[in-house]
C-alpha cells in the first residue's frame, strides 16, 4: 500500500489545489481528503476489474466509495464534486493512470 501513496503523494498531491507550493496538504482536521481516506477501496476498485474503461471505474467508484463519503447524500449528488471541489472526484484519471502504472513497474 505504502508504494501506491508515495506515488499517489508524488504525483497527485504535489499538483492538487489543496497543497501548498511543496505538494504537503493544506486541509484541515476537520476537512478529509477523500483520496487519503478511500485509498483501500480506490485501489481495490481500480485493481480488481481488468478493464480499463474510466465509466466503470467511475460507477464502482460511486457505488463502493462516494456512498460511503459524508459530502454525498445519496452517492449521485455530492456538493463536493458539483463544484469540483472533491480531490477524489477531480483526480480519479490520474489516480487510475498512477495505480497501472505502479502495477506496472512505471512508478
């Protein structure tokens, strides 16, 4: 797991909007970065289906993961990601290309 989010922290966080200018996060205690929280299950979704179509991901993704998240009321409608304000939601297609690519040997 600890490969996946130094991969994660090195490519992700260091260009996510909620990072100062080191990629170290600037959410509070009471903000939760969705991505940290939902790792085991981001990693599981995106290992266990051979496909590599993003709609799938994306469907399992809210079925397995933003039904789980405080911000989401049903696991559709989310306040966080109608703004683009989740971190999860905006970096999914990178966090997937990442996952591959530590799989892969690449990272």
């Amino acid at each position: 797991m600890e490969k996946y989010m130094k991969a994660i922290r090195e490519n992700v966080c260091a260009i996510c909007v909620d990072s100062n200018e080191m990629g170290e996060c600037k959410l509070t205690e009471k903000e939760l970065c969705a991505v940290e929280l939902f790792f085991p299950q981001i990693l599981e979704i995106v290992q266990k289906s051979n496909d590599r179509d993003y709609d799938l991901f994306e469907k399992a993704l809210k079925e397995d993961v933003c039904k789980k998240c405080r911000a989401s009321t049903d696991g559709d409608y989310c306040y966080l990601r109608e703004d683009s304000n989740c971190a999860l939601d905006r970096y999914f297609p990178l966090i997937v290309e990442i996952i591959h690519k530590v799989d892969a040997g690449k990272l």
